[in-house]
C-alpha cells in the first residue's frame, strides 16, 4: 500500500520514530508526503522505509485552518505476488503471498488486541 498526503490534512499526520514516540510531521505548503507500505519497502529492496503512522483529529475546528477533507484507496498486489522477491538460496522456503500474509497480520493484531 502507498498512502499520499497532500495538502492541509498533513496538519494531523504523525509518525512512530525509532524510540516509539510519536512526533508531529511538519507542515509545509505545497509539499506531498509518501508513505510506503510493506510490499512497496520489500520489493524496492527496503529503498523505502515503513512508517507507523496515524492521524490525529484536532479536538476543535482550529482558527485559519481549512477543514480536513481524507479521500481513502487502498490498492495492492494480486492475492498471489510474492510479498517479496525470493531468496536466491533454494533452501530458503518460498516467501508467502499477498493475502496470506495480510491476513497473518491482521489475525496477529486481532489476537493481541493491539491498536496500532
């Protein structure tokens, strides 16, 4: 998944840093923020780096600042692809699917009741 950003909702956006704290991404105008999801990072040979990321809502409208307006797509691979390119080494086993890693994922989150 890719998620862009543009425009006044990076006002709300913040991101995991290393220690686990969550920082504020800065504003600036005319800029647009890409963030690359896990099938993006493997397959570009961990180019891209993950980002934990949310959205935080402002508790009230703040004054000067245009309404926040989110359109969501989610887009991936086919089910099948790889998650990642496969080991050159035959005795490594095969890297899982799209789906089935997704959902060992969303399984893992669900059992740990996690939130983030």
């Amino acid at each position: 998944m890719v998620v862009i950003v543009v425009g006044a909702a990076l006002h709300f956006w913040q991101i995991r840093d290393s220690a686990g704290q969550w920082i504020d991404v800065p504003y600036v105008p005319g800029t647009i923020l890409l963030l690359a999801g896990e099938f993006l990072h493997f397959h570009s040979n961990k180019k891209f780096t993950l980002a934990m990321h949310r959205v935080v809502l402002p508790s009230k409208v703040q004054p000067g600042q245009p309404p926040r307006c989110t359109l969501i797509w989610f887009e991936h691979a086919d089910s099948h692809q790889p998650m990642w390119p496969p080991s050159e080494d035959p005795n490594q086993p095969a890297p899982p699917g799209v789906k089935d890693y997704l959902l060992e994922k969303i399984n893992a989150a669900y059992k740990s009741g996690s939130r983030d």
